[in-house]
C-alpha cells in the first residue's frame, strides 16, 4: 500500500525486498506467480494498480519526466545517487516479479546512458552511480529483462566504458 506521494514502489528496495521476495517464494511454493497489485491511497480515491501498471506510472512520472530528474541532478552527487538507486530497484522488480515492461530498460539507456551529455553530467556528479546506472542496463540485457538491439547494446556498453574509465581517472587522449 502506498500512503506517501514520496516514496514509491521503485524509490527504496524495502518494497522490493519484502514484497518483490515473498512474490518469488509464492510462485517456487505454488509453481506459477500470483497476481501483485499496489492499493495507492496517496491523493483522494483510492486507486488500485498491477504492480506493473505502478511501476510503469512510476518511471514515466518519476524516472523519465525531466522535471523529476531535473531536480535530481540539482541534489548533485546524491541526485544521481537516487537515480541509480530508482534503476536497481526497477531491475529488482524484474529479477523477483518479472512485472517489469522491456520499454523501461529501452527509455532509460535512451536518456541516461546514450545522451552523451546527459551521461557526461551524471559522470560529473557522481562517476560511481553513473557507472552503475550503465553496468545495471548492460545486466538487465544479461538477464534478458530486455532485448536492445545490437547497436544500442553497443553504444550501452560503449557508454559504459566510458564512464569505468572516468571512475578509473583514465581520459581520452586525442589523436
């Protein structure tokens, strides 16, 4: 049940841990998955989502809106810190549910990753998370929670090293 406007079910991995794993346990005891809904009683009539539907609503509103992210990138190192976090919870819900939608992963990589200035901005602020967000969506792919096509993979991984070597304090030298 979500009682807060603040926190959702891809904000901190508690709902993840105890929901996302009692969820796992149910489908290995009875051998198929149990349906998941989220009752949302955060503003006026109750609303009663799959979890799904929730964790779609979430990364467009939250994720994906540049007024959410935004806001993130201006808390700085801790701003992107979140984001990451939002990623690894995401891919938690994958990994205990299988209710994650495939074009989460796509849009994602899309604005965080394959934006070269969007990533040159995470990498800034924060080289560590930044990184995480790349290897997270390369590990989705892994997992096959998402299938990109090889040119986007590609430029993923590109991406990705890319910013282990900003981690690494490596930097291009021009030819």
């Amino acid at each position: 049940m979500l009682d807060s406007v603040e926190l959702g079910v891809t904000d901190i991995d508690h709902y993840v841990d105890a929901l996302g794993g009692i969820s796992r346990s149910i489908t290995r005891a009875k051998g198929s998955s149990a349906p998941i809904y989220i009752v949302d009683s955060t503003q006026g009539t109750t609303k009663v989502r799959t979890l799904s539907e929730q964790v779609d609503l979430e990364t467009r509103t939250r994720m994906l809106n540049p007024i959410w992210f935004e806001g993130m990138l201006k808390h700085g190192f801790e701003g992107v810190r979140n984001i990451e976090s939002h990623v690894t919870n995401t891919m938690g819900w994958s990994a205990t549910t299988g209710q994650v939608q495939p074009w989460i992963y796509q849009r994602i990589t899309e604005t965080f990753m394959l934006d070269a200035e969007m990533r040159e901005r995470l990498g800034a602020l924060n080289p560590k998370a930044s990184a995480r967000v790349a290897n997270r969506l390369i590990e989705a792919s892994d997992r096959q929670f998402w299938a990109p096509d090889a040119a986007t993979l590609a430029a993923l991984h590109a991406a990705s090293d890319e910013l282990e070597d900003r981690l690494e304090g490596i930097t291009a030298v021009a030819a």
